[in-house]
C-alpha cells in the first residue's frame, strides 16, 4: 500500500489486533504469570511474521507460475483479509516496446544488409554520435573524419551515418560476432 492513505477498514482491522493482542497478553498474565506472559507474547511475534512472511511478494519459484493459463484461483482467506488486490497487473510486451523493437531488429540484422540499414544501424549511429559528444566532444556529423579516426577503422563502415541504407534484402546482414564487436568498441569510447 505504499502511497496509498489507509482507509477506514484497514483502520478498524489495526485496532481489532491491537486490542485482541493486549486482551491476550493481559489474559495470558493473569492466569499464568510472567511466564505466561512470555509465552504468549512469544505466540503473538510468530503469528505476526506468519502474516508478514504472506504479506509480502512472491519471488523465486512462483508455485502459480505453474498453473496453466486462464485459470482462475480463489482469493485466500489472508488476501482478501488483508485488502489486497485480486491479481496483480500482468507483464505485456506494450509496457517495453521500445526494448521489443531492439531485440527483434537485433535478431533480423544477420537476415539482410536492408535489415540491418534500417533497424540496428540507426540505433548504433545515434549510440556512437551521443558517446562521441559525451566525451569527446565530436559531433560526427560535421566531423566525421574526427570520428573516424576514434571509432576506429574496422567498424566505421558498419555505423557509418552519411552512409545510405541499403534496400537489398538478399546481401547478408551483420552477424552476431561483429555485432558484439562493434557494441564493445562503442563502450570503449
């Protein structure tokens, strides 16, 4: 409930477990003593872990990542007790579209030189433009021998920025090793 003021209910909820709480510590005192008194107090930290231990999220292996899907499973009893909502929010590949378009550029550029012109190439231009910029302080566009020269001579035809696309889909693409080869000196810039 982070960001959420707590409503009414989760107000009431509160003041019932106090209450049951310091009914059954005094209780506890009472017909036993001081002894019972740390027994009880002992029982109440372990039901409160209990309920934290529920109240926080699932990670690691997920035993409902197993249903299959479409399935619907009943609120437990601590879910609706504690006020929480009914599902959680799916994942959608919408959410990162940018990061989808990426990985499937990256995975059609070994398919065709047009590919690759048209979907990792510009990525990698506008990559090498803003680390030029950042620190180097060349603007390859109006510099590109600067840029060249820094980039160095074995990738610069591959992120080249004046370099036209190419709309031949039957040449080669780039392929995952110079892929990797030109990422790693972009890095290194």
């Amino acid at each position: 409930m982070s960001g959420q003021r707590p409503t009414a209910r989760t107000a009431v909820r509160a003041g019932v477990v106090v209450i049951v709480a310091a009914l059954t510590l005094a209780t506890s005192y009472l017909v036993i003593g001081p002894f019972g008194l740390v027994i009880a107090a002992d029982c109440l930290a372990a039901l409160g872990l209990i309920i934290a231990l529920t109240a926080l999220p699932r990670t690691g292996r997920d035993l409902s990542a197993r249903r299959p899907q479409g399935t619907q499973v009943d609120r437990s009893w601590w879910d609706r007790w504690l006020g929480r909502p009914a599902q959680r929010p799916a994942v959608r590949t919408a959410d990162f579209s940018t990061y989808a378009k990426i990985s499937s550029d990256l995975g059609w550029a070994p398919v065709s030189q047009w590919h690759y012109d048209h979907g990792v190439r510009p990525l990698l231009a506008r990559l090498m433009a803003s680390a030029l910029m950042e620190h180097h302080r060349v603007d390859a566009t109006a510099d590109p021998a600067r840029a060249r020269l820094l980039v160095g001579e074995e990738v610069w035809p591959f992120i080249d920025p004046s370099r036209p696309p190419s709309f031949d889909s039957k040449a080669p693409g780039v392929d995952l090793r110079t892929l990797t080869r030109i990422v790693d000196r972009l890095e290194k810039l």
